[in-house]
C-alpha cells in the first residue's frame, strides 16, 4: 500500500486543494463509467464528436503530468504503477482547474472520473452530471483487454494486439501503458470493486446510471452508447 501523503505535500506540490467550490459548468456533462480496460477510451470518440463536449481523462491528464516531470505527476506516478488509486484531493484539484477553462462551459466528457464517493460528491457541487454510461464488462474479460492494450503515441489512438488490431503502417510506434500489465491489472481491478464500484449504486439512486453491454464487440458497444447519448438531447 502506499502510504497516503497528506494535504500539505501534495499542496507544495502545486495541487489546489479545499478551494471554495462554485458551479464551473452549468450544461450537462456526461460520465463514462466502467472498470480498467472497460472500453471507456474507445467510446470516448465517437461521443465527443456527437456532442462536441470535451473529453477529459484524468488517466491522460495523469500521465501528461508524469511525463513532464511535474511534482504532482512524480507523486501519482507511485500509485498508478502500483495500480492504486491516486488520492481524491489530488484529483478533484485537477478537475477543478480543468474546468475553469472556456472549452468546458457546456458541458464536458468525463473519462475514468469519478472513480470514489467522495470525487461524485465533489463533481456534483461544480457540474451538472446528466448521464452516466456504465460500460460493464466482466473480470473474465478484463486482464486479455488490458494485457493486449497497444496506444499509438502520436494520435493517442487505441489498439488491441487481438480485437482491434493498428494498420501496419503505425505497428512499428506502438507502446504499451507501463502499468498495464497482469499484476498491476489485478490490483486495480480490486481498487475497482473496492472504491469505484459502490459508485454505481451512487448514480443509480439519481436516476442517472445508464449500463451498457460492455462484453461485445466494440462496434456493438458503440451502437449501445449512441443510443444512451441521444437521450441526453
Ligand atoms: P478503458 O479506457 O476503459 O481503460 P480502453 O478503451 O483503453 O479501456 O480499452 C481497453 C482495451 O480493450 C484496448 O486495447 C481496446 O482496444 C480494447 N477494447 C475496447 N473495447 C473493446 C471491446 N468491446 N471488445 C474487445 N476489446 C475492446
Ligand atoms: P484505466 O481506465 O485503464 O484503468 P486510466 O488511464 O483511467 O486507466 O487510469 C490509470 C491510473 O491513473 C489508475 O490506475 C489510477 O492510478 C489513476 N487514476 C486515473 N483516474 C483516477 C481517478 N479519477 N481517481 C484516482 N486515480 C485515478
């Protein structure tokens, strides 16, 4: 387990943390909701372009973080190697500052957040949540996704050595996620079942948790979540 730093490392570290909370975005944002390797990526594009909202992963924002070798970025990268969730101050800091900026006034596409309680709580007080598309997938399913997961660094695309093979002429630039590996998987999917999905029974009490079949291919996945983004029209 690694150990939970507190407020003040994490806030010289240059993560906003307990900043009065005002409404950020009025219009009605969506979640993608779903375990690691879910498919919640994969979707996430289609969404964006029906909706133009933008997409905002705190799984990307994370990794652009460590990869710049910020102190915030340093600091997560010890969780997200471990497959462990990333504290909830640090996350709901980066939401916040991310919202402020103007490509986030109507609305915006919430990919891997919230993941705890505590983080809905938070979301609830600076956005208006209008619909959550729960991609449900089984664990039988999930280490082969993560494990065979490929991402192509220059478009960011998402790629599956079996299910979604890249073109040949992007094979060669292809990188796998460093914690996507079948011990890291195991831990995180037990943050999942442990932190994340109590959420479910969060959202389905606000009459908001749509769940799609995630256990088919992704072209019939998308058939399902197209049709959950219409409602929200
Ligand atoms: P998440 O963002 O939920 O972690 P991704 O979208 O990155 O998940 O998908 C994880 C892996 O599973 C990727 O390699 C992706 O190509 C693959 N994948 C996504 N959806 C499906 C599906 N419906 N069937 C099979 N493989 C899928
Ligand atoms: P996946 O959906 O494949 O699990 P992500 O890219 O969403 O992967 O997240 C990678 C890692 O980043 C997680 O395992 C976790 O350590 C951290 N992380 C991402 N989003 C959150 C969040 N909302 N709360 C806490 N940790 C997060």
């Amino acid at each position: 387990m690694v150990s939970k730093s507190n407020a003040g490392q994490w806030a010289r570290a240059g993560v906003l943390i307990g900043s009065s909370r005002f409404a950020l975005t009025m219009s009605q944002s969506i979640v993608l909701f779903g375990p690691p390797g879910a498919g919640k990526g994969t979707q996430a594009r289609a969404i964006v372009e029906a909706t133009g909202k933008p997409q905002i992963s705190t799984g990307d924002m994370l990794r652009a973080a460590t990869a710049a070798g910020t102190p915030m970025g340093l600091a997560a990268k010890v969780y997200m190697e471990a497959g462990e969730l990333v504290p909830d101050e640090v996350i709901i800091g980066l939401i916040e500052e991310r919202l402020r900026q103007s490509d986030a006034t109507d609305g915006v596409l919430f990919d891997g957040f919230p993941r705890t309680i505590p983080q809905a709580e938070a979301l609830s007080e600076i956005a208006t949540v209008g619909l959550v598309i729960a991609i449900e997938v089984p664990d039988r399913a999930i280490v082969e996704r993560i494990v065979g997961r490929r991402m192509d660094p220059e478009t960011g695309d998402i790629y599956h050595v079996t299910f979604n093979p890249a073109p040949p002429e992007v094979a060669d630039r292809l990188i796998q996620r460093k914690d996507d590996n079948e011990e890291t998987v195991l831990s995180r999917l037990a943050a999942y079942h442990s932190q994340t999905a109590p959420l479910a029974e969060w959202y389905r009490a606000r009459d908001l948790y749509t769940p799609i079949n995630g256990d088919q291919n992704i072209a019939a996945v998308g058939a399902e979540v197209a049709a959950a983004v219409e409602t929200l029209r």
